[in-house]
C-alpha cells in the first residue's frame, strides 16, 4: 500500500513534479540566504538590488537553456554579455525616444549575434562547440572595438528605474515577463519543435518540422534572451562594461544544468533554469558571508558543475542513452 507521502507526490502535475527536487533546494537556499541575511525580507532598500544581483544570470540560463534544449551549446554566452552592455553603452540616450533607441537596438544585436552563430552551425553544419567558442572571441573584439573600457552612457532615468522603488523589484519583473514571453514562444509550433528537435530530430523532420529552421530560431531566442540579461547589468551598473561577461559563461550551464535541462537535448524547464540560477548565486552568497576565501568558492563551484552533470548523465545513461 502507497504512502501517503508518495499518494501526495503522484497528485502533483507531472511538469510540477519533475521539479521537485528543483523545488526543494530552491526552497532550502533560500531560507538559508535569508537566515544569513533576515534584511532580505524587512528590507525593501536590500530587495531590490538583491534582485538585480539574481536577475542577470537567470536570463542568462535562459538564453544557454535555449539552446540546449536542442542538444546544443553555447560558449559565446559571455562575450556576447559583455557586447550587449557595450551596445547599450553606446546607443542609448537621453530622454523616452533615446532610452527606447537604446533597448531597442541591443535587442536587435542580440538576436542578431545569435541569428549569425546559429546559421553557421546549421547551415555550415559545424559543430556548435567549435562556431560558439570562435565567435566568443569576434565578439569580445567587437566589444572592445565599440567600448575599450568601461563606460559609455547609459541614461540617468533608466537606471533609476532599474534601482528605484517601486511595488515589484526590476530584476523581477523582467524575468517574469521573460518567463511569460518563453510560455507564449512554446505554445508556438517553432517552441513546441525545439523540444522535438532535441528529443529526436529525424522524428521531428519525419513530421513535418523544419529542424534547420528551429534550430537557428533557439539561437535567435537564446540571442534576445541575452540581451535582456544585458540591459539588466547596464541598468544596475550605470555603464557598459566589454568584460562583464566573463563570469556568466559557465555559470549558465551550472544554473541550467541545476535547473533540470538536460545536455541531450528535449527536457528541461525555463523556470526550472531560473530556478537554478537563484541557487547557483545563493550558493555563492552563502559561501562569501561564511567568509570563506574566494579560491575556495571557486573550488565548490567547480565541484557542483561536476555534480550536476555527473548526476544528469547517470540519469541519461540509466535511460539507455549511448556512452559512446
């Protein structure tokens, strides 16, 4: 006779379910920040620049979970940040018509960058590894080229909306309505055929889904995704930074990989991602209010991207995946 426990776990939706231990750890994590730090919830002044800090790396697993979830990668995923911020820094005006010019143009950029990266892996088919680490290089040159150093000009009134006081914290009512685009995006025939490419892409062509097309479109999603995540840091920053960037690029695939996406491709959860992210950076913040040395926390977040995958492709072998 079933538990109760396990009666209760079955009675949850099965796309709740499989977050559950997602569910679990973000919860844990999150009292545990909170317990370090009680001014999360009696503050309002430390919530939203908390926010921010949060902000960034959960857009950016959201735009590497893009393309994993065709069974790909994305190792452009920093310098391409660190473009963004630059674009903005140099687009941007003042006033409503300047600032929209701004978010407006970066935007483009990002889709832009991951429209090119993903028609030379498609159409070149090359491997995605190989185009994405090229072309982190031509856009840090690209970056530099537009902002050799940090700064720029990003206007006073946007960054006062990013770091004012309002009813929801910037950081995040940007990721929730990225979340509600992502929602609306998969209902779509091309949202629905990233899970079919990376599930199975001759079952997906068999039925009539243009995969060279959805492939280059979860490079195009991915590229907006990190635009995004960059008018975030310029408006919690005040300026562009052709740098910045660095640091995200495996913290993303931690972040998804905790997150529940999976490197085969088909499986996998943008808010699962999120959710991996706010863990990822929990994690670094206990780690800094413990007082531990920063050699040693970039140890253990080693150590939990080995865990993470290590556990990801246990479960991908036990499923009768090739080791090969």
């Amino acid at each position: 006779m079933k538990t109760q426990a396990i009666q209760l776990v079955e009675n949850i939706p099965s796309q709740h379910r499989k977050l559950l231990s997602v569910y679990i750890t973000f919860a844990v994590f999150f009292i545990a920040n909170v317990i370090m730090d009680p001014t999360i919830l009696t503050s309002y002044s430390r919530l939203w620049p908390l926010s921010l800090q949060f902000a960034p790396l959960m857009l950016c697993a959201m735009s590497q979970s893009s393309v994993m979830l065709i069974g790909g990668i994305n190792l452009a995923i920093g310098t391409s940040l660190s473009l963004m911020t630059a674009v903005a820094a140099v687009t941007m005006g003042e006033g409503p018509l300047g600032i929209s010019r701004g978010i407006l143009l970066t935007l483009v950029c990002g889709m832009a960058v991951g429209l090119v990266m993903g028609t030379v892996v498609v159409l070149g088919r090359l491997p995605d590894i190989i185009v994405t680490l090229s072309f982190s290089y031509i856009w840090k040159g690209i970056a530099l080229w537009l902002l050799p150093v940090p700064g720029g000009h990003i206007a006073p009134a946007y960054t006062a909306f990013m770091n004012g006081k309002s009813i929801v914290p910037s950081g995040i009512l940007i990721v929730v309505i990225s979340l509600i685009i992502w929602k609306l995006f998969k209902k779509t025939k091309t949202g629905l055929g990233l899970y079919a490419v990376g599930g199975n892409a001759k079952s997906a062509f068999e039925s009539g889904i243009n995969v060279k097309k959805t492939r280059i479109i979860s490079y195009v999603v991915s590229g907006f995704f990190l635009a995004v995540a960059g008018l975030i840091l310029v408006g919690q920053t005040g300026s562009g930074d052709p740098n910045i960037g660095i640091s995200y690029q495996m913290n993303c695939i931690a972040a998804a990989v905790l997150g529940g996406v999976s490197f085969s491709g088909g499986v996998g959860q943008m808010k699962g991602a999120v959710l991996g992210a706010f863990i990822f950076t929990s994690l670094v913040n206990i780690l800094f209010f413990s007082g531990i040395s920063p050699f040693y926390q970039y140890i253990v977040q080693g150590l939990i991207l080995i865990v993470a995958i290590g556990l990801k492709a246990v479960s991908y072998y036990r499923k009768g995946g090739d080791r090969a």
